[in-house]
C-alpha cells in the first residue's frame, strides 16, 4: 500500500507562459537531482460547436487547431532539444487538444508520471468559489503529486521546507514525500504543528503523531524545527509561518483540515493563495489506521 516515493518522470503542463517558464526551471534541477527524465505537454483547449451555423465554420476552425497544433510542436520541440542539448537529460513533449486539467491527469495516469510540476496564476473571488484553478483541479484529480508555483516563487531548489501536520488521518502520508525531497534538496523541514483540538486525549494523541514524525526525520537524519500552532484558520497560519521563514516550499495533504477565511478548503486555499510553491500530496487509499504513517 506504501509505495517508495522516487522520481523518475515529471510531467511540466507548459503553455509558453512566465509561470511555465518557473515550473520548467523547478524541473530541470529537480530533473538532475533525481536523474529524472521530462515530459513537455502543451494542451490546445478545444471547443465544440453544435449550432448549425457553427458547423459552417467546422472546417476552418479544424484548419485553425491544426495550425495552432503545429506551431506549437515546433516551438515545443525547439525547447526539447535546447534543453537536452544543455544538460544530457531525456526531454519528451507532446501537444494534444481537449481539456486543461482532465488532459493533464489523463497524461499522468498514462505515462506513470511522479511529479507534476505547474504554473498557478491563483485565483480569488467569485473565480475561486465558483470554479476554482485548472491547478487545483488537476491537485485534486492527480495520480501523484502535484507542485504548483506562482511567478512569486523566483528562487529554485527547496532548501527551508515547511510541513504542516494536523489531526487528520492522512496528515502523516506526504513526510515519506517530504524526506525524498529533503534529501536531494539538502533541505532543513520545519514543521507546523496545527494543534486545532481542545480534549486533552485527542492532544495526547496529536502528541504522539508529532513525535513519530520527529522519530521518522532523525532516523532519516533530515534536520529539522517543530513550532506548534492554534487557531481557527489553519491555511492562513501555515502561510504566514511559510512566508516568515522564507520557505522554498510548503508539502500538503489534498484532504487537510478545513479552516476559514478564504473560499474553500485548506488545500484550495494554500494553492490560490500562496506565493511559496506548494506540493500537493493525495491520500492513499485503504485503512486510515495502516497506512496513515505513511512510512
């Protein structure tokens, strides 16, 4: 059920843009790190028309996707072999038509990705309560996990760590993430201890789960912090701490408590809304109780 977490392939959704330009960069030295192969995917959103005047039209727009498919390949390859000719690494690219993040996830399941790495331009308002981001989509539809960077995030490599646990039964899973990370990386984990619970056996509890982290980082020698939090806003407080430390990157469950403030759940909330990249990490599937470790 706990499979080892290793990079092998990562999967860039690259749509030419400034925040596509950062994922790519997180990637090529992520991909060195890891002796990792790249996989470049362009996806052309495609629109039916059903109307009969529409259907005059069908013609010249197959034409229009088909030129718009081409030049992108062309471009997509240009960039492939610029970076193959750069670093040696294994660089794939495919351009497909249909839909943003159901292309993205289908890519992954099909190609065995580990990682995918995506540009978030974030969202807020109506946007986010009413349809959210393609990256939040794919997060919550991915078959591994998912980093997300803002054009914010400038700095590559993830040296300062931020690893958010809570009282969920899933919290634990991403720290055998979190670990493969920190040891190429070199980083230093500091984690967040969202102590959201006022019964003194659930604390205990919490306690215990804290220390088994704690146990699980120095049996892996990963240096690390514990600070503990309380309060009604978990996003925001992960967050803050993230942005005082300077933080290269914050790890997630997708299912992570709830809290207020911003629309959404805390998952939601932290990819919209941070400018620190963000590794979103799905539960295992199974019994909480075998498998909530994650190691």
């Amino acid at each position: 059920m706990n499979k080892k977490f290793q990079i092998n392939k990562i999967l860039i959704p690259y749509d030419f843009s400034e925040t596509a330009d950062l994922a790519l960069e997180h990637a090529v030295f992520m991909a060195k790190l890891h002796k990792a192969e790249i996989i470049l995917l362009h996806v052309i959103e495609s629109y039916s028309f059903t109307s009969a005047i529409s259907n005059a039209f069908s013609k010249s727009q197959v034409e229009f996707e088909s030129k718009i498919e081409s030049s992108a390949n062309e471009k997509l390859e240009a960039l492939a072999n610029k970076l193959h000719h750069n670093s040696g690494m294994t660089v794939l690219y495919r351009t497909v038509m249909g839909k943003i993040y159901k292309t993205i996830v289908k890519m992954a399941e099909e190609m065995n990705i580990d990682i995918i790495i995506m540009g978030t331009h974030g969202v807020s308002g109506f946007q986010e309560f009413l349809i959210g981001s393609n990256t939040y989509k794919v997060v919550m539809a991915s078959p591994c996990p998912v980093i997300s960077v803002q054009t914010h995030a400038t700095k590559i490599g993830f040296k300062n760590i931020v690893l958010p646990i809570d009282n969920s039964n899933t919290s634990r899973q991403k720290v055998k993430h979190c670990v493969e990370l920190a040891k190429h990386y070199n980083s230093k984990v500091h984690i967040a201890g969202l102590a959201n619970m006022t019964d003194t056996d659930i604390l205990r509890r919490f306690d215990v789960k804290i220390h088994q982290v704690k146990e699980y980082l120095d049996e892996h020698e990963i240096p690390y912090t514990l600070e503990m939090f309380k309060g009604d806003n978990s996003a925001s407080i992960v967050m803050d701490f993230a942005t005082k430390l300077n933080a290269d990157l914050i790890i997630m469950m997708t299912d992570q408590e709830n809290s207020g403030l911003f629309m959404g759940n805390f998952a939601q909330q932290i990819i919209n809304h941070s400018k620190i990249p963000v590794m979103s990490v799905r539960p295992e599937e199974g019994d909480p109780d075998k498998i909530s470790l994650g190691y």
